[in-house]
C-alpha cells in the first residue's frame, strides 16, 4: 500500500510569455491552457498524416514502402495514439476552437481522427451522449456491471460485443431515448468511414489496410480496455456512485503524456473540468474519496490495472493502492476489498435489492 504523498501530475503554470506560435494559435483557440493540443495537432498534422499519405504513393515500393510502413505504424500507435485519443476525449468534453471558428473543430473529428481508427464524431457520441449520461449504469451500452471484470473470458465476451455489435446498440440507445440528431451523427460517421475504407481499398488495400484498418480495430480495443479498467470496481450498494464506480490513478507518466486522464472519478463528477485542474480539485475534494472508499492507485495507469485484474494481480494492485485514511492494516485486506469490487453485477438483483431497499 501507499500513503498519500505530493502529486506530481501537471498543472497549468501561466508562462511569463508566449512564443510567437504561440500566439497565432490563442488567436483562435478558446482556452490558452490548451495550447499543448494546438502543438501536438501541429505535430500529427506534418508528420503523421503526410506518411500515411505517402503509403498510397504508386512510386512507392519494396523495403521503402514497408519501411515507411512501420514508421506509421510507429507514430500511430506508439508515439500519437495515446495523446490524440485523449486530447479527443478533451475536445469533445470542452470546445477547442472560438465560436468564431467553429468550422475548425471539425478538423480532429473529421481529418485527423480517421487515421487513428475512429469513425467521425461517433467518439462524441457514444462517450459524452450516452456513457457520460448513463454513467456505466444497466442503459448504458459499454456497461462493465454484468461482466466479473477480473476475467479474460468476461473482457472477451465485451470487447467483442462491443466490436461487431457497438453502433447497433449506441444508434438503439439514441432510438428508445429519441435523440434524434446524436443518432444521426452516430450512424453517418460510421457509414461514412466504412464506405470510405471500402471505397480506398480499391485504390490500395495494402495501404488502407495499415493506415486506417489496423488502427481502427486498435483503437476500438484499446478504448474498451480502458473503460474496463476505468470502471472495474464498482460498489454494488451504490454503483451510480461516481466515487464507488470509477478509479483515479495520481502520479504517472501517463498523466502527463494523455492530459490527465487519470483523474477519472473527477472527470466522471464534473465531465466538463478542464484536464489541468484535476490534481488541485482531487486534493480540494479527498474527504469525498475518503467517505466513499474510493479507489485511487499511486504511480500505475489504466493499462497496469487491466492486465494486472486479468492476471488476478490482487497484490501488485494492492502495493500501489492509496490507503487514504490508514483503514486497511496491510495488502492483503487491501486485495479482498478489491475483489469484492470486481464481482459480476446481476441487473435483476440489482432491481430487487433497490426495490426492497
């Protein structure tokens, strides 16, 4: 276990001045905190994207072709996928661009997003439009509930329900709660993007195949086994609780690298803070994780707890958890209080034990 000690993840620090690229961006960008993303969209922009391009270049052949290959492979999945997903997630969450130049919020749902495996705008609205508004509860569509969240089998089973099923129940959802127009934007990205990977694979399949095929079917599991971890220990007796439902990890790299995303009972209670806030409102508010015995885990991220659970590492889970108030006299009684979060939900009991109750 650990104890509760500084938090090194980041916060913003107004500079003493901007450089000059700096400013041409805050000229239209509505928050200046979120200049990092203005960079890294820069980035993805001049490099990324010109090396997918150049996969479907007819000029390009052999090893320089497989070459190049692998260098996409690289900036998409190692080095880009992690803070783009998650500068998404935060764009989606809070406008990026002034009103005045609304048309280029598109750009990262519409251009840059494709290349990372998502189909337009249906990020937005299956995370904000239905698992924001269900919060993990029986109508939402990526529940984790009725799943033992310590199981490969269990993961399985949602990952691929989730896969070839997902836009099914997410435009069934929109359907039964008649939003109309989230339903629309669902289904057209959707659409849209398997008719455009149809339609460029007959101008190169090898070269739609690595760079929006493969990326997609990455995407879609890492996104999954993130919202497995994020959400893999839930309080039976109180499961829209966003301090009993939800984790948050403090002190990581990823932090850093993927704007907070950590703090994800934070994010899960007020879904519009701004990602550079969390560690100040986390140390504002620790008396709730402390009355709700909410999960917090020191120096490990999402990717630790899923493959941790999967392994049924109760006890390397148990090493980095945050003992908030001294109530757990060791790891061992940190691991059975762990496991008793990660026991399959019945939706059925779950409606008796309310009824009664």
């Amino acid at each position: 276990m650990k104890t509760l000690g500084a938090i090194s993840d980041p916060v913003f620090v107004k500079p003493a001045s901007y450089s000059a690229l700096d400013r041409f961006f805050l000229k239209y960008i509505k928050d200046e905190r979120d200049l990092p993303f203005a960079h890294l969209t820069l980035k993805i922009t001049l490099t990324l994207l010109p090396a997918g391009i150049m996969l479907y270049m007819p000029f390009i052949t052999g090893w320089v072709w497989w070459f190049l290959a692998a260098v996409y492979f690289y900036l998409n999945n190692i080095v880009y996928k992690g803070p783009f997903g998650l500068m998404l997630h935060c764009t989606s969450h809070r406008v990026f661009f002034k009103k005045e130049y609304g048309f280029m919020n598109h750009y990262l749902p519409w251009v840059i997003a494709p290349f990372f495996g998502h189909s337009p705008e249906t990020y937005y609205t299956h995370h904000v439009g239905m698992h924001h508004a269900e919060n993990n509860l029986e109508d939402d569509e990526s529940s984790t509930m009725p799943f033992q969240r310590d199981s490969l089998r269990g993961f399985g089973v949602y990952f691929e329900t989730f896969l070839f099923t997902g836009i099914y129940h997410l435009a069934a959802y929109f359907h039964r709660k008649k939003r109309k127009k989230l339903l629309y934007r669902s289904v057209r990205g959707e659409i849209l993007f398997i008719l455009f990977c149809v339609g460029m694979s007959f101008v190169n399949f090898m070269a739609t195949l690595w760079v929006f095929i493969i990326p997609f079917f990455l995407f879609r599991l890492v996104a999954m086994l993130g919202n497995w971890a994020q959400h893999a220990f839930i309080d039976v007796s109180d499961p829209g609780n966003d301090y009993k439902n939800s984790i948050t990890c403090i002190n990581t790299k990823y932090n850093h690298k993927c704007w907070n995303d950590g703090y994800h009972i934070s994010h899960h209670e007020k879904q519009a803070m701004h990602w550079t806030e969390h560690p100040v409102y986390f140390k504002k508010t620790l008396q709730k994780y402390i009355d709700n015995k909410s999960i917090v885990f020191d120096g490990i991220h999402f990717l630790h707890v899923f493959f941790w659970l999967m392994g049924k590492r109760y006890d390397l889970l148990a090493k980095h958890y945050v003992n908030l108030d001294g109530r757990f006299a060791n790891d061992d009684e940190i691991a059975d209080f762990l496991r008793t979060r990660t026991a399959k939900i019945n939706f059925e009991e779950l409606h008796l034990q309310t009824a009664n109750y």
